[in-house]
C-alpha cells in the first residue's frame, strides 16, 4: 500500500471524526484540537485525542464516538484511540481499546 493511501485514509478518517461534537461546546473535536493526530498503519487507524480540559468527564465519550466514526470508514478495519493529558486517561484507553 503506497504513502497515498495511507493519506486519503488519514483525510477520510478524520473527516468521519469531525462528526463528533465536544457534547459542551458543539464543535467538531477535529476543529476544536482534540484530536491531535491520526496516524494510519495498514488497515489500523491510530487517533490521539487530548481533551482541552484533564477533568473532562465526556472525554470517554467522545474517545468511543471517534473510533467508532473512524472504523466506519472503508479501508479501516481497525482503530486504536489514545487519550493523553487526562486525570484517567489510562483507564480511558483500557475501556476503549478492549475489543
């Protein structure tokens, strides 16, 4: 698979997840930063997603919405979301990854 792919991936994926709303301010998490990157390896789509506020409890939320948003795009058969820069974020990344 060329570097091409792996970038109109990447754009695909994240247009997906701009339909997620940060649930307090109702703009894309993708326009509002939190997702700070998505990096494709393969079939994985890998989505780093720090929320604006450590204490954030909707960060769950909008960490399940981006994957399952991302693994509806075709070509990705898998995707691992990483919250960083959370108070929980370990438990965080257990729940959501846990498939």
């Amino acid at each position: 698979m060329g570097r091409n792919m792996s970038a109109e991936l990447a754009n695909e994926v994240k247009e997906a997840v701009s339909k997620v709303n940060d649930p307090h301010m109702g703009v894309s998490i993708v326009e509002m930063g939190i997702v700070q990157n998505i990096d494709i390896d393969g079939t994985t789509a890998k989505i780093v997603i720090k929320p604006t506020n450590p204490g954030c409890m909707s960060v769950a939320r909008m960490a399940a919405d981006a994957k399952a948003q991302a693994a509806s795009v075709d070509g990705i058969d898998n995707v691992q979301v990483t919250v960083e820069g959370h108070a929980m974020a370990d438990s965080i990344n257990e729940m959501i990854n846990k498939d």
